[in-house]
C-alpha cells in the first residue's frame, strides 16, 4: 500500500478543518492553495467561556422584535423611500403586529424628520406601538431627534457611537475614556432633553449601542455598557435596552453567541436590561447568529424584513419569524399573507425578493425534481388518510409532507404552484397536478405511462410545463370527446340488461370509423360484454386492470373510471369521466382502443 503525498501547499491530510485527525485516501484530491492575499485578514478571538449554557437552550417563546425596515433598511436603499413609500411600510408592519418600529434618523434630514412628525400628528400609531428614533451622540443632534417625538405615546431614543479598536484609532483617534465618555455624556443629553422638551403623555424610553460591538474587546463594551446604565439607572419599571450590534459580521454564530452569554452573565443591572441582538449578514449567517444570541440570554432581535439592510443586509425578521413558526412556536407576528408582505416591501424597497428566498420565494414550495415531487404527493395522500384516521381535518393534524417544512396554505399560497413539471420531473409531480387540479387519481402504471408522454414533450420543446399544457395533453391522449373527436370509436349511448343466470348483455350505439354502428355483446358484467362486442369489429382486446373513483361528493357527483387494456399486442391505459359509472368505464375502453389505432 501507497502512503498518500501531502503536496506542497496542501492542508495537512492527517488533519481536517479543526485540527483532528481524519484519514485521507487519495492525497491528489486535496485543496490547493488559492493564491488569494490571506495574510491581509486576522482570524475573530474565541470566548473564555468553558461553562456556556447556551448550546443546550431551545428558543419556545419568541422574543421582542423591533423592525428597522424604515431607518437602516431604508437608508440602504438606491432610491430611498418616499413619504407615501414610507407610510406604506409602516402601515405594513403595524398590519404584521409588530410592537416597536424604528421609524427613523430625524436628525439625519428633512425628510425622516417630517415622517416622524406625520405618523404622530394623524395618529397612525397604536396605543401600544412604540416607535423608536436613531441619533449620534452629539447635542445638536440629539435636540432635533427629541423634538420629532413631540406627542408620541410611546417612544424611544436609540443613541450610539462605535467603541471598536479600529474606530477608536483611525475614525475618532481617541483613547477609551474619551470614547465611553462620549456615550455617558450622549445618554446624559438624551435625558435632559426629554425632561425639557416631552410632555407626560409621552412613555419614554432609551437604548443604547456600542456600535461595532463585534469587534470591540468585551471587557471594554462590558465597561461602556455600565457606565451608561450609571447615568439612565435603570430599576424596577424603568428598562434600559442595550443593543449589541454585528454592525460587520465577524465571527461564526457560536462564537457570536459566547459573546452573548459574557455579556448577560456579567451586566450589574440584567434583570433591568433588554438584551438586544443587531445582526448584519456579512458573513451570510445573521439567523444563526440572531437565534444563537437568543438561545445565549438575549431579549430582543432587530432586523428588516426579508433582510434589507447595509451592504449584505441586516438580519431577515421574515425568515426568523417563519422558523419559530415551522417549530410550533408562535412567532407573535401575521406572516398568513406572504405574497402581500412580499408585494408591499419590493414596493416600498423597489428591490425584488430572490424567488428563492425561505418562505417567501415565488419558487420555494416548488419541486421540479421527480422524487421530490414523488415524495410530496405520497406526504399529501398519508396526510388526507391520517386525518380521515382520527376524524379530524387535515389542518387539525401534525404537518408530515416530505420537503414542505410548512403547509403552504399558512401563509396564504395555494397548491397550484408546489409542483411544476420540466425536464427534471417524474411521474409523481404530473400525477400531482392531475389530482390536485383535476381530481384525477391515476394509478401507478398510468402515471408511468403518462409521465413519459410529457417527459418526451419537454425533452422535444424544453423548459417547464405548465398545468394547462399537462391537462391539454392529456385531453387529446386519452379523453376524445365532441370538442376532441379522434380515433376509430365515438361512443354515444349505450344499455345494460341482465339475465337470471347474471349474464349481461350490452347494446352500444356508437360511430365506428365514420359509420353508425350498433354493437352488442354478452359478458359477466359490462366491460366483459364491451370486449365481447368489439370483437365483431375486428378489435382484440383484454382487460389487465380496471379502477374507479368519485371525483367530488353529492349526488351529481362524477366518476373516473381508468382501464388497462392488452390491445392487438398493445398494453395502453384509458380513462372515462361520466356521472354513470358504467359509462365511464365503456368510455375508457374506447379511450384505451382509440389510442391502439392512433
């Protein structure tokens, strides 16, 4: 035996990722170098917490949200919001149940100020909606922001300053002290301004952020963090929120998590503190992050919905929303109308969702492939039976469809869309739209049959088949009727007798090859005696499956009737639709013999 080469560059093969041993058995496999100026970047610093609890919490409530969709979510925006754009977002979130919304940077502009300024004078907040402002650390600044909540019942100021190293350095060129002073004398400011420009009926509140908080040395946000509470004192009905933002996400969730459970674990004042989470998606993992933070003691989750927000977004209130949901979790907020969620941010936004996007995607309850849409259909089916089982609906029972983590129908999308055939689809996806659709049950061996029908339709013509050109096709393959005339038989009326000894014999009037023809024949129920019939015109044909079902209820309710058929050597499926079921099964016959001689 060979011992596999390490080539020069290649990860260590006696190690993987995380410096274990892991066996390597074709060392020419390997990764190479990419060539890529790596000796640029630091890696993120891990947490001393050997005693995390976190890993083992589950989240079973959800936690306060506040939506950002009008401020960080808006000013990341090519064209940003217009008032009426604005509004519409508002009144959007206040629709989903949303409780606190950060409804701009008044200082930053006319336009934010004049926002806060309508949503408050026509009074569009609800009594228990609390709005919240953002504003830097500087006086002039922080007056302006006061004078927008002018009337607000309830309202909060969310004041912030970076505290990384980096800022520290390069943006402010200050030392530590100068810049926690800049917070302490900020929140200062805050509460003097509020003493002397709100009135009573203004709830007021204030939140605090050490901005780059990923990058800041946890003893020193430790160290601002308290120093603020110093000033506002929090106590007993007298909430201080403290934001900790990923305003860069730097690290893996777990490591962002361990952050906060040091930071929960060692704040003076905690039972006083909502622990906010600020996740942004730098690192593409703001959820994992946002519930990590959670799970490891934080309160309270800011985010935009579908994750609008600077550069790769903020985190996606949507997705997370949505996960709570698919848990049995009730996330306390109204996603049942999707698509109008959707429809109103691209509106508000001008930027379009991904149509694969969680939940929300025009695509993500959709299978091309064949064994998913195999799945998904046999998930529905076990569904409807196991509901029929216990007496119950089958919106009463546990979800359980392969594939879909959530019934569609939750949040407003209809079945119509779950499976679409193209090239990459198999039986189980067309027999679903057919069913679905139709009502038309098809059982396995014509599923297979049909399913290569449209499989040679799509490989011929490529992309997708829509459910009209399915239900097309399979009209003029096995439903020839008035509208649809082919093949050598049209059925018109037919009479069933039966004899004392149970013999039947069956009178059809029929148009045969262009000829008005009367056929009869004798058999041990209608179909035997139809084959009987058919053999005096030349027509050898055998019964090898027969099935039927009512395709509604009530009494004018419809049959299907499909039978397979060995004709002249042929094996071919046919199918009937009738309100008499022995007139749907006389119609497969001729579906089956029509297609014979095709």
């Amino acid at each position: 035996m060979t011992t596999p080469v390490n080539p020069a560059g290649a990860v260590n093969p006696a190690e993987n990722a995380v410096g274990r041993p892991t066996p390597v058995t074709n060392a020419t496999q390997l990764q190479k170098p990419s060539g890529m100026p790596v000796h640029k970047y630091r890696g993120y610093e891990a947490v001393d917490i050997a005693d995390r609890t976190w890993p083992d919490n589950r989240i079973t409530v959800a936690p306060r949200w506040l939506s950002t969709d009008l401020r960080d979510g808006n000013q990341a925006l090519i064209d940003p919001m217009s008032p009426a754009r604005k509004r519409e977002m508002f009144d959007l979130l206040v629709r989903m149940g949303y409780k606190e919304i950060e409804v701009g940077f008044p200082s930053s502009g006319e336009t934010d100020f004049a926002f806060v300024r309508s949503i408050i004078e026509e009074g569009a907040i609800p009594e228990d909606v609390t709005i919240s402002v953002l504003t830097q650390a500087r006086e002039e600044l922080i007056e302006r922001t006061v004078e927008s909540l002018v009337g607000a019942r309830r309202a909060t100021v969310h004041l912030y300053n970076a505290t990384a190293p980096t800022f520290r350095r390069v943006v402010f060129r200050g030392s530590k002290e100068q810049v926690k002073q800049i917070a302490v004398d900020g929140t200062r400011l805050v509460m003097e301004y509020a003493e002397k420009i709100l009135g009573p009926e203004t709830i007021f509140g204030y939140q605090y952020s050490p901005e780059i908080f990923t990058d800041t040395e946890l003893d020193f946000a430790l160290e601002v963090c308290e120093a603020v509470c110093d000033v506002w004192r929090p106590e007993e009905g007298r909430e201080i929120i403290l934001n900790l933002p990923a305003t860069v996400e730097r690290s893996t969730p777990s490591t962002h998590a361990d952050r906060f459970e040091w930071m929960s674990r060692n704040l003076s004042r905690r039972e006083f503190v909502c622990l906010s989470v600020h996740p942004h998606n730098d690192r593409g993992t703001a959820v994992a992050a946002a519930e990590l933070a959670i799970m490891a003691g934080a309160d309270r989750i800011e985010g935009c919905l579908f994750g609008q927000g600077e550069r790769t977004g903020n985190v996606d209130l949507v997705t997370l929303g949505m996960n709570l949901f698919s848990q049995g979790v009730d996330p306390q907020i109204d996603f049942s109308q999707i698509d109008e969620i959707r429809r109103t941010s691209e509106y508000c936004n001008q930027m379009e969702i991904h149509p694969r996007h969680p939940y929300a995607g025009d695509l993500v309850y959709t299978a091309f492939s064949g064994s998913h849409q195999d799945a998904i259909k046999k998930g529905f089916d076990a569904m409807e039976k196991d509901a029929a089982a216990q007496g119950k609906t089958v919106d009463e029972i546990e979800w359980a469809v392969p594939y879909l983590p959530i019934d569609p129908k939750d949040v407003g999308r209809s079945y119509e869309a779950v499976i679409r055939v193209n090239s990459q689809s198999g039986k189980g996806g067309i027999a679903y739209v057919l069913k679905n659709d139709h009502k038309l049950d098809l059982p396995r061996r014509m599923q297979i049959e049909f399913s290569r029908i449209i499989q040679a339709k799509t490989d011929a013509e490529g992309g997708e088949v829509t459910p009209t050109q399915i239900w097309s096709t399979f009209q003029d393959e096995y439903l020839p009727n008035a509208e649809n005339a082919w093949g050598r038989i049209q059925l018109r009326s037919g009479q069933t007798t039966t004899d004392t000894d149970g013999t039947d014999t069956l009178t059809v009037e029929a148009t045969v090859d262009g000829a008005d023809t009367v056929l009869t024949g004798s058999g041990n129920g209608p179909i035997s005696a139809f084959f009987e019939a058919l053999q005096a015109i030349g027509i050898d044909a055998r019964l090898l499956d027969y099935t039927e079902h009512t395709m509604s209820e009530g009494a004018s309710a419809q049959a299907a009737s499909y039978i397979e058929c060995a004709i002249d050597g042929k094996v071919l499926w046919g199918i009937g639709i009738d309100a008499n079921t022995t007139r749907a099964s006389l119609k497969a016959v001729v579906s089956a013999v029509n297609r014979a001689s095709r």
